[in-house]
C-alpha cells in the first residue's frame, strides 16, 4: 500500500445550493479509507451572488486543483448536479495526458458525474438539460433574465433528502444558501462528449431531482460515458455515505 501521496485526490463540485459543510460525511468517510478530498466553495452560490455564472467556478475548481498538479498529484473530479458543469468544463486541456504533452506535471485523472447534468448538446445549459421549464421545487425567477438568485423550498426538501433522516435532512437543508441562476442558464461548449479524461456516471436510481429516465439518457448521449448505480436519491453524500465511497474510490483505482 502506498503512502497518501501516491493516491489520487478526489475534489468534489457541489451542487446547486449546498455547501461544502454539506458533503462532510462524505469528505470523513473518504480520508477514513485514506484519500484526501477537497471541496471548494463555489462562487455562484451565496447571498450577493447575482449574475456569477459557471466560468467562475471553473476557475476555483482549477484553482483548487493546481496545487496538487504542483505536487504531481493526480486528481479525480467528482461532479454532484449542477457540479457537473464546472467540472466537465475545467477538465478542457487539464487531463494527466494533456498535461504531460505540454511538459506539466500532475492533472485530471478521471472525473465522476454523480447524479449530475452531464451536456449533451453544444451551447446547452443546465436549464434547457432538465427540459426547459424550472420545477415547482425551486424558487427561481423569470428565465434568462439575468442577474436573479434560485433558492430551494420546503417542497425541495422533501425531494432531495428523501433517503436520510429527517434529522440530519434538516441540519444540512439549515445550510443551504442562494444560487446565481445565470449559473444555470448560461451554456457550455465544451461538453460531456468532449472531455478526455475517463468518465463514469453514478446512476441514482431513487432521485426525485433528477429523474432517472433522464440520468439514463444522459448517460447514453455520452459515447465512452461508463455507468455504475446505486440505490439512493439525489443526495447519497448524506444517506449512502459509505456505498457512495466504495463506488468513488473503485472508480478512482480502476483508472
């Protein structure tokens, strides 16, 4: 067994809304089987947050990241809903490959979607992913107006933490904050298909965001897209902890 420097790092994107106070169990459950992880918080979400897009969490996840590469460290992505955009579009030119071709070390060793919005189309957003219409779980503003903030409400609750405790359901939902809805409807070009790094989508089959119909399509849209499923809903950092981290390091090691 090598030391920890030799393993990957896992950096986790968040989703929409939830900090990274919110993936703890998951972030102690990693470093318990020996891996570091890091979780950063990302810009479009937070009060005052209004017209942050997802360029700038690009630019804290590669942030967060080049130290590491520094190191030569490589580093696996995991991207959570929304985390998916910022993550697919930071591994653009960052793979351990590409970056060896330029004489750099460390990079992207693979990158994870966990119930995440995996683009399929050029010039796709989150929104126009999930079908076009925001969901009656969300308070959001007219679309594509700019410069407005997405909150979650009570019946949000009910459907994000539907595998967990109403316990810590609700200590992790008193943590939730405001989100750039121009992080959501602002799209990307460089998408799923593009990204060279190995790819794998965990598949959570109890979602009630996410629906699974549309996880399986995005997971089909993605040629080279590996697939692995767990039975959870759309939050398994809090009601599938362990499983969750079998699966990530399984997929982590296997690169």
């Amino acid at each position: 067994m090598g030391s920890v420097n030799d393993k990957p790092v896992f950096l986790v994107v968040t989703g929409a809304w939830h900090p990274p106070v919110c993936y703890d169990s998951l972030k102690n459950e990693l470093n318990r089987l020996g891996y570091e992880c890091a979780i950063p918080q990302m810009p479009s979400m937070g009060h005052g947050t209004h017209g942050i897009t997802w360029e700038a969490d690009k630019a804290k996840v590669l942030e967060t990241a080049e130290p590491y590469f520094d190191e030569g460290r490589e580093v696996v992505l995991v991207g959570h809903s929304y985390g998916g955009i910022p993550a697919t579009v930071a591994t653009e030119g960052q793979g351990v490959h590409e970056r060896a071709a330029r004489g750099l070390k460390g990079g992207f060793r693979s990158i994870v979607f966990l119930a995440a919005f995996a683009v399929p189309v050029k010039g796709w957003d989150l929104l126009t992913t999930l079908g076009g219409v925001w969901p009656d779980w969300q308070n959001t503003q007219e679309a594509y107006t700019k410069n407005k903030q997405s909150t979650v409400n009570e019946k949000g609750f009910q459907l994000l933490y539907n595998d967990t405790t109403e316990e810590e359901a609700r200590k992790v939902y008193g943590n939730v904050l405001p989100h750039s809805q121009d992080a959501f409807e602002t799209g990307i070009d460089f998408i799923a298909t593009d990204i060279t790094i190995p790819k794998t989508y965990i598949i959570c089959e109890n979602d009630l965001i996410l629906p699974l119909t549309l996880q399986e399509k995005l997971v089909k849209s993605t040629p080279g897209m590996k697939e692995r499923r767990i039975a959870a809903g759309h939050s398994p950092f809090l009601g599938k902890v362990p499983e969750t981290c079998e699966i990530l390091v399984e997929i982590a090691e296997s690169q």
